[in-house]
C-alpha cells in the first residue's frame, strides 16, 4: 500500500525535504486557487494579484483581499500540518518548503519554513517601507480603503506577499534548491505544480536521486516521476503515514 511506502521512505529520511501548496491549507478553511472551490474560478489572478493591476488600484486590490485575510488570519492548522511539524521533530524533514503565506506551519510549530512566496502576516507600506502586521491593518478595512500608513499616510499598503510580476525571494529560492539538492526524500503535498519556480524544486529533487512522494487531492503532472502517489487529503493521509512511523 501506499501509505505504507510512503512511511516507509519517511522514517528513513534523515534529510527529508517538504514542498507545500494552498491544498495543505485546505482543510484549515483556506480556499485553494485552482481546483473545485477555487479562488480563480470566480476571480481573474492576474487582476486580483499582480503587482501592476495593485499599483493601478489597491482599492480593488483591498476589496478581495478583505475577504481572503479575515480567512486566513482566523486559520488554524490542521492534522496535515501538525504531522509535518512532528516528522520534522523526528528528525525525517530538516525544513518545509512552502508556496503559501498563510503561516499555518509556524504556527503548528515547525521550525524551519521557507516561504517562497512570502508571508500574509505582514503589511509594507511601498512609500516609506513601515511594516506593520496583516491583522492591524485589517482591523480597520471597514473604515478606511484602502488602508493608509500609520508611519507616512501613503495609501499603497501591500501585504508581504509575492504578486505576479514580483521577483520571489532570492534567499529563500536558494536555500529551497539547496534543500532540494540534498533532499534524500522529497515530499510534495497540496499543489497543483503549475507554478515555477517552486514547481522545479521536486525536480531538482528527482534529478539528485532522492525518491518522491506526492500527496494531492488530483494528479499532477509529477505524478510520474513519484515513486509514492497517493490521491487524497493531505490532513489524513499525512497523520496517516506519521502513526505508521511513530508505531
Ligand atoms: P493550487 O490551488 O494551484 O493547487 C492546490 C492543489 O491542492 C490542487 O491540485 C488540489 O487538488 C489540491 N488539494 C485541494 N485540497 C487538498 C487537500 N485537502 N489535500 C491535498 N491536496 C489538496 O495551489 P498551489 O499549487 O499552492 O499554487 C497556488 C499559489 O497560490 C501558491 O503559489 C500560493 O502562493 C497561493 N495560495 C496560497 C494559499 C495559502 O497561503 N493558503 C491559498 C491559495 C493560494
Ligand atoms: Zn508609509
């Protein structure tokens, strides 16, 4: 069975590498993008979430962003991401590499967490660089939009977050194909495995020789390059695959 391969690879890792996609969040209450429910099918991405349409109009920006940000800061995490946080504690994962910024693995008290495309926790004010958290910021979304800085009173507030036609991180890029690299299991769960460069990192994996494992709801198109697919939610496979490991 697969589970029982996948724990079986698992337990033997010593540098286990973790990538994540919206579909780890998924049964927190965060919606996914792409998929049944998902967010793009009732709004355009590139309007919504690049970088040039927030410039042109943060008010637009704010107003779907009100709604997402009141759901992910109510998140919490669920038994997918706490049996991560615990194969990191056994010593299986030395870090997760995440595409989300919803903090729902820090939060589950995983250590080492590379966000690739930020975090959702913080806002920056582009004029005059003041930080300030997400929930502040929306605290007063009801009264003010779009939000103003508290430091300069400049209306482009950005959540700390990768938008289309922003770089990624360069330090956290790196750090992930290092870990890919070196990964001597690479487990990937809950992405559609659409968006590069994340979408490599698995690769880089693969090409290095580690085994790989895939946890998502649908086929992606890594499935063939995985030694262990499995079909299903990650919040029970995984607590699945960690009871196999911790008997
Ligand atoms: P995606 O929406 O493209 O793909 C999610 C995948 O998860 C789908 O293939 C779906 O079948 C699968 N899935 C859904 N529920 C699942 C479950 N319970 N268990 C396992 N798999 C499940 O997401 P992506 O690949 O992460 O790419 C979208 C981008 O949007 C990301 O880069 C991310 O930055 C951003 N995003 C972030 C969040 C978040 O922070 N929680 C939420 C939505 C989107
Ligand atoms: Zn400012």
């Amino acid at each position: 069975m697969s589970v029982e391969k996948a724990a079986e690879l698992l337990s033997s890792a010593r540098r286990g590498v973790a990538l994540t996609g919206a579909g780890a969040s998924a049964e927190s209450g965060i919606p996914t993008f792409r998929g049944e429910g998902g967010l793009w099918t009732s709004y355009d991405p590139v309007k919504v979430s690049s970088i040039d349409s927030f410039m042109a109009d943060p008010v637009s920006y704010w107003q779907v962003s009100k709604d997402r940000g009141r759901v992910a800061l109510a998140a919490k995490p669920n038994q997918g991401h706490m049996a991560l946080a615990a194969l990191e504690g056994a010593g299986h994962l030395v870090a997760i590499v995440t595409q989300n910024t919803d903090g729902l693995h820090q939060a589950s008290g995983a250590r080492r967490v590379i966000e690739l495309h930020g975090s959702g926790r913080n806002v920056r004010c582009l004029e005059c660089g003041t930080i300030e958290s997400r929930q502040d910021v929306q605290d007063r979304l009801n009264v003010e939009m779009p939000p103003r800085c508290r430091a300069c009173g400049g209306a482009l507030l950005k959540p700390t977050v990768v938008l289309f036609g922003e770089p990624m991180p360069v330090d956290a890029v790196m750090a992930a194909y290092d870990l890919a690299r070196q990964a001597d299991v690479m487990l990937v769960v809950g992405t559609s495995l659409v968006v590069y460069p994340a979408a490599e990192i698995p690769l880089v994996a693969v090409r290095a020789g580690a085994p790989l494992i895939v946890i998502n709801a649908k086929p992606t198109p890594f499935d063939r390059f995985a030694e262990v697919v499995i079909h299903g939610r990650s919040g029970e496979i995984l607590p699945e695959i960690l009871s196999l490991i911790s008997a």
